[in-house]
C-alpha cells in the first residue's frame, strides 16, 4: 500500500475514532492483550525467522537479544497493556471551563494530536508498546520498525490493528511502513502526519529533524553530568557516580562527564578512580585532573561526547558557578546532578541548569517514565517545547476550545452593549 | 551589535533570570509602566518621525493608523502591562510532585521557555506587549519590527530593556534586530532561540516555518467555517454569519467559508444574501448555492481561500458529515462554527471537526485571547503540539523535573533491594 494513502487513511481513522468513548479504546486495549496471547504461537515463529535470517545475517548479540520476542517479552507488553487499561481516559478531560458571559462557555478539552508517526529499532515489543499508548490516546499511528524485524513486525501490527477494529476503532488507525524509502516520504507528510517520535541513534534523530516540516518529540545526545560539590558526601558521591555511569552504560541517561569541585578534586578522584578502574573505565581528564591521578588527556572536543560505553570525561572546576555554565554550554539539557549537602548549592543547582532533569544526591539513571512513575513512556525529550524529560501518554495530547453559545456576535461587545464576565466555572461539559 | 552576540546575551540572561523571583519581575514590570509615561514625550516624537517618513513613503492609512503611537496607545500598553503585573506569577508551579521512594522526591516545575524570538509587523505597541509577556514570564527576547517603525521600536526596547535591568533583570534579556537580513541569520540560531513567534501575513509565516529548525508557534491561514445545519435558528444564523464575516474583515478570525444545509439554504441563503449585499460582499457559491441566489461562480480553488475581504465561499452541502469532512479537508484548524439547535449535532460537530477552536451558536470572531478572558495574548497558534487556539502566557511556559534525593542509586531499584513507592504529594517545593 501507497504511503500516503496509509497516512490519509490513519489521519481519516484518526478523525472518526474522535468522537469514541474512552469505553471503546478501553475494550479494544483488551482485544489485543487477548488477541496476542490467543496467536502468540504464531508470533513466536515469525519472531523465529527474524532471528534465524539476523544471526545468518550477522547480527550483533546485543540487538539479537533485543529482537527476541518470546514468552517474558509477550508477558512484559501484555501487562503495559493492561496498566493502560487501567488508566484514566485522557481524551476529553475538561482542563479549564469559563463562562464568558450568560449562555456563552468556553471549555479547554484534552484530544489527541492526531498522526503519529513512530519511528523504532529492532526492538519488536516497542511496536506493541507506541501501538497501545497512542491507541489509549485516541491518536492514529504509523509505525517504521528495523527490517532485521520485519516478520514480527507484520504480524503484531496486523493482529494489533484488527483487535482495535472489531471492538470498534476505525480501520486504517495503525499503518506499517516497511522500507527505508519509505521514512522520507513520510518526512514530506507534514499534512498527514502531526507528531514524529524517533526512537534510535543520535545521527538517525537529528537526521529525521533536519529533513521534517512535521514536529519532532525526542533527543538527540544525552551528555548527562554529574556534579560532586564541595560539600558533597564523597561515598554518596562515588555510589551515585558509579551507578550513573555503570549501571547500564549504553543509555542516554548514563552519565557522561563528571565535573568535580577542586576543594575536594583530591580526595575524590582518586576514590572514584578505584571504582572505574575495576570496570575499565577510560578517563580523559583535564589537566588538574590529571596532575591528581593518571588519565586519557581531554581535549577540547572530549566535553561534547557522548560515549554510551565504559569510558567517562572529567573535568576539576574552581566553583558551582562554573559547572553550571560548563554544563549549560557543553550539556545536551537532558539529565543533570549534583551531589552536595548544602541546600543553597543544590537549589542554585536545579534552578540555573537548563536541562529537563535536574537532580540534587542520586543518580541521572533515574531520569525514566517508569521509575518516573508515569506507567508508559512515550520516550525521552530534550525539546523546550510541548513536553520535556521522560514523557508520558500526556505528551500524545493536545486540547482544543469549544466554545457554546446561544447566538451570541462579537459586534455587541466591541460596541459595549454586553460585558464579558469571564467566571471560571468548576462544571460539566454541556 | 552582531545578531549572534545579541541571542547569546539573551541565553546568557535568560539563564541568569531563571533564579530570579517573581517579586523582582513584577518590580521590573512596574518600571516599565513609569519610564514609558516618564519619557512619553520622546517616545511621540520618535513615532512622529516614523509615521512622516512613512507616509512621505506611501504607506497605506490603516498601515499608518496601526504605526501611531499616542496617548491612547499608550494607556492601553500601561493598563496591559498593570494586569501582567497583577497575574500570579507563572514560573517555578509545582505542576506535578510524586514521592519515588522515601527521601527521593520529584517535583514537575514550571519555567521559561528561554529565548522567545518574535517578528512583527509596523504596530509600535505589539513590541510593548509582547516583552512584558516575554518579561512576565522569565523568557528572553528577540525582537525584529518592521522597518517603518523603526525610531519608535529604538526607542521602546531601550526603555523597557534598561527600565527591567534596573529592578534587577540581567542586562540582554531584549534584544532589538532591524534589517530583513537579520531575520535570516535569526532563523538559523537554533542553538540560542528556541521558540520563534511570527506575526504577519501567511507568506511570511510560512517562509518562517520553512526555514527555520525553530519551532514555530502561530498559523498562517484562517480559513474559518460557518455551517448552517438544517436546525439552525435561522434569525439566529443570520446575525452570527454577518458578526463572523463583517465585525471586522481583515483578521484571521474572521469567516471565510459559509456552508448551509441543503433542507434550509433554500430559505437561508436569500436572507443572508440581503445581508451581505448591503455591505457590497462578493459572494462565490457552489452550483447548488447559484441556483437560489445570484452570485459568482466557485472554482476548485475557491474553498482554499482566506479573503480577510468583503467577499465569501457558499457551499450547499447534503448533510452534518459532508460539512464536517469539507472543513477538515479544506480549514486551516483555526476556528470553525455550527448554528444548530440539536445538541447531538453540535457534540458531533465539535468532537469531529479537527480544529483549535470549534463553536455552538456564537461569532467565529470571538476565537481571540482577550475575549477568552487571558488577559494578554501571544497569538493564534493552529499547531497541533504544544499550544493551540489562542495563546496566552502559558505558551511562554514549559516544565523541567527536579529530583531530590539522598544517595539513592537506579541499581538498589534493578536488583529489588529497594522498591518504587509513587505516592503522589501534594507538597511544597524542597
């Protein structure tokens, strides 16, 4: 099928699914928890072939595990699922209701985007994952998945799509895309498609960006840092450092440059050294740091890296006021710490970086939807508009005014013969 | 002063102004009021110079009634700037705050977008506005004018730029360009800017939009909707219809497309003919529409048009559906309106109809932040992220997470040593 007239049908789809109760969206979540258990044989299979043809292909391990989609990964999305179905209804919430004057009300009303255009990696349980959000958001969906995965990928956007469809949702509302062609025609959909959200490596984000009229949610880099103050608590500090960088290093909220007070740049590195080197770690530090202890020489690029690996930048600085501007010059505005025990320093902290996360004692590694508590994520942005840090189904929305008359004309109000009252009303939509 | 010093000053600032309180902004608001009535007499005379220059140049009357400055402009810009001073301050809300775990606490903090770049056209007074907006709340701006009002915007930022400065706001935070060229290299400063506000004509609007990797908030068309359904009060439809297409023809509120059910246009569409003739409305009908009354004949483009004239599109459509898909097929999702007395056709009309603002019985005219009652008004966005309809100062605004904790690292939390509480609080801010 055409790509445009998948993204006419999805954005058709998208319209009609409108004006469907959150009761519909709710028994089509479960069609397709049920659907995916009832066929899961099936999807196992063509999951199998996907990593059968990927290991001849010579995948590497790490992705292999990652398209693997077996009986843990089916329970996993089942169970997102069902947290979904659970969820509160976010479409038609009422976020400000005013009576502008007698018999004329207006009323902010949460609705969906509209086409969002998803954009993933091998990952097989993402497809099922955006699928079920922008579904419970009452937004249409058009999915490009990696071809190492494209059997599974069929087979779940198909099974997924017609569970939707016999509780109700419009036919069209989930469309699969295929081929990498295919990605630049959609960039050029921008009257079809309403929102991307790219999830991949930096080079795949900012090339979506730069060649999209259509809005972009998401992050490029994730230089995230971690500040250990002068009044830092060194073995927080070396805990909290260790985890940002070492509990799982290929992520972008992993720390990436440590900048460490110089009144305690002499107690610390050394300690923290200890850690790395039990792991490995490359460092390239500055030149104080390296009078300190024995590292990789930084230079003036090793600041803008991000290494999502076993390797960390450092750098000693002479005050907060200092690693707050290297952070705002060199940072990437996605998660940033500081570790100290002086409440001034921290609020001065949170309050002058401009980054979506700003954390005081604990680790970057926490900047996530789930341990956010949002229940599902739509993914991480560094955009300083719509939605910023982890995002939940919220970033899937707009709203929209309606506005309820009773024949009311501007011309009475220009003239001054009728008053606007402007009330705030606590009421039902009418 | 080159373009790039000027928006980096205004990150710098911005940045710098992020720990500033609200008491501070509001004393620099206050400024403000007293040194433009302080100086009011230069200001005049810089405007007088601007309005002879220009009218020696040719410029149109209501171009030259928009480029005054006077007393009465005056008032209106202190008496906006007085209610900007008297709103809550809209930085640093707590939008959102969540216990993690005991003593790991989030907080969703409301701040300033950054470094807001705006583009107006001749009106001296829109400059005024939109920094006390920008001021109000915690952002930097950039502002270009056009060149006509060049003395009086000169002037008019100098003041408000050192007036804030003095009650404590970093120098920079405004920023004045001038020549069309600088608008160019504005667009390309995506690392300093981050939200443009374009106000002008939908060419230029759209030439913003294409060249710019900064968001843009605002519309370029207003193809608004009247659809006069087949339980329309029909005294009722007249006068609204006429409100919404002749209170005021040159703004984007404005009614451009009339479309009547056909079991009342029989009846409807002379009425509505003798309105319009008084005012001499160029009126472009369908087939349908031709054979009931004399008038131009539409082509395919006809329904694309956005008049802002004494001229509209009539179509006679055959149901509540065909109405709704023609605005969605041919609108701009800016403002689009029903006269009907069944409720179950108005609900339908506004869950259906994919726009900003949707109406029941009322003027498409009254689409507009003031009569919305948001005191000051950034503009008209027909975006689908972010902000839509009209936007008052909480388009200004975005959020970032704050996360205080006391040593808590992700692994405790991977490993089930420790477990995730998500209790929401609804506590002040550590």
């Amino acid at each position: 099928m055409d790509i445009e007239k998948i993204a006419l049908a999805a954005k058709k789809a998208q319209i009609n699914n409108s004006g469907s109760s959150g009761e519909v969206r709710k028994r089509a979540l479960g069609n397709i928890c049920r659907a995916l258990t009832q066929n899961k044989e099936e999807i196992f299979c063509a999951n199998l072939k996907d990593v059968q043809r990927s290991t001849a292909e010579g995948l590497s391990a790490p992705l292999l595990k990652r398209l693997k989609f077996d009986e843990a990964k089916l329970r996993d999305v089942v169970f997102g699922i069902e947290t979904l179905i659970d969820m509160p209804d976010p479409v038609g919430k009422i976020l400000d209701a005013t009576v502008l004057d007698d018999g004329l009300e207006l009323y902010k009303v949460s609705c969906p985007i509209g086409v969002i255009g998803v954009i993933f990696e091998s990952r097989p349980d993402a497809l099922v994952q955006i699928s079920a959000l922008c579904l419970k958001s009452g937004n249409s969906v058009i999915l490009k998945g990696g071809s190492e995965a494209r059997e599974s990928n069929r087979i779940l956007a198909s099974i997924i799509h017609d569970a939707a469809v016999d509780a109700g949702i419009s036919e069209g509302w989930l469309g699969l895309l295929e081929s990498r062609q295919d990605v630049d025609r959609m960039l050029m959909l921008d009257d079809h498609i309403d929102l991307l959200i790219p999830r991949g490596s930096n080079e795949f984000v900012r090339y979506i960006m730069d060649n999209s009229r259509i809005p972009v949610l998401g992050h490029a880099d994730g230089i995230c840092h971690c500040f250990v103050d002068e009044y830092a608590d060194l073995d927080m500090a070396q805990d909290v450092v260790e985890d940002s960088k070492l509990q799982y290093t290929a992520v972008c909220n992993a720390l990436e440059t440590l900048l460490v007070h110089e009144a305690v740049a002499k107690e610390f590195l050394p300690l923290i050294k200890k850690r790395f080197d039990k792991k490995d770690v490359v460092i390239y530090g500055c030149d104080k740091t390296r009078i300190i202890i024995d590292c990789e020489k930084a230079d003036e690029n090793t600041y803008r890296r991000e290494y999502l690996d076993y390797a960390i930048s450092v750098k000693v600085v002479g005050s907060l006021k200092e690693a707050i501007d290297h952070i705002n010059t060199y940072g990437s505005g996605h998660t940033d710490a500081i570790i100290t025990d002086n409440k001034k320093n921290a609020s001065e902290f949170v309050s002058y970086v401009d980054s979506g996360n700003v954390f005081v004692n604990c680790s970057t590694r926490f900047s996530d939807g789930f341990r956010y508590g949002f229940g599902a994520e739509v993914g991480i942005s560094t955009n300083k508009i719509h939605a910023r840090g982890p995002v939940g189904i919220e970033g899937l929305m707009i709203y929209k005014y309606k506005l309820i008359g009773s024949g009311q004309t501007v011309k009475d109000y220009a003239e001054g013969t009728k008053k606007f009252k402007h009330k705030k009303i606590n009421g039902e939509e009418k």
